[in-house]
C-alpha cells in the first residue's frame, strides 16, 4: 500500500486545476492508474485517495450499519462530494468547484502528505493551522502514542 512523504505547494489556476508535482507522482505505485477520489477532509481541506485507498475504505463504510442515525449521518457528510478525478495529458487534475469552495481553496494550496492519502490545503490555512497546533504537538504525540504503544520507544 501506498505511503506518501512531503509537502508540496501548487498553483490553482482560474480554471480549479492543479499541476500534481513530480516528487508526489513518484511515489505512486509502479503501474498505478492515475486516478484519484477527491472528498471534504475532516477540517477545512480536501483529502485526495489513490483508488486502491478508497476501494478499501469505501467498502469498509458500505459495511457500517444504515439503521444507526449516526452511521447515516457520518455516510452523507463523508461520500457527499466524493468524485473521481483523473490526471489529464499536462499532469493536471481539476478540482470539482464545490469542494475548492469547501476548502477555501483559491490560488495556492499545499498537498500534505498523511500516509496512504493526501490532503490539500489553502495555503494560508494550512500554515496558520500548523501554527497555532505547533505548541500542542508534543501533548498530541504523547496522547496518540498511547493508542497504539509508544512508537517512539526504542529510538
């Protein structure tokens, strides 16, 4: 499975597309279909799915129970807006206007990578909320750390 590294800024253009870089399409799985699942991040980002990634996770949700009114809601704010979008000939991708308005997303962004997914960001938005969490960073490592052992152990 896919495991992305980096931060990357790009350029929108007027047309809400964005050339993926170079270091980020390396790390794409050899043989790989240049496709990706575009959907609302968690915060105020988008989060960009190889479609490995989301064929797991999609069959994952389609699994939970419908007759939970909180499964329901989780399922209509999580899917809606999710779209498939492919890489063009210049090595672009074009992002559906509803979810660059959902981001804030206008003529900067930044790709941050998160493991097997990606998010996109507002630049401005990306760094001022890298900002304003730095100071937490150590207390958010020690509570994460404690759901799955301490990673850090042995380093």
């Amino acid at each position: 499975m896919t495991s992305f590294l980096g931060e990357y800024e790009v350029a929108i253009d007027a047309k809400g597309r964005m050339l993926l870089p170079a270091g980020f399409r390396k790390q794409l799985p050899e043989g790989a279909t240049e496709k990706f699942v575009v959907n609302r991040g968690f915060e105020s980002c988008l989060t960009l799915y190889t479609m490995d990634v989301w064929a797991a996770l999609s069959e994952k949700i389609n699994k939970l129970n419908d007759f939970k009114p909180a499964t329901r809601e989780f399922k209509r704010l999580f899917l809606n807006g999710a779209t498939m979008i492919e890489v063009d000939s210049a090595g672009r991708i074009l992002l559906p206007k509803p979810l660059q308005e959902h981001a804030g997303i206008k003529k900067e962004a930044v790709l941050s990578a998160q493991g097997n997914k990606v998010e996109l960001w507002d630049k401005d938005t990306y760094y001022n909320y890298i900002r304003q969490n730095a100071a937490n960073f150590s207390k958010l490592a020690e509570d994460v750390a404690n759901d799955f052992g301490n990673p850090f152990e042995n380093l």
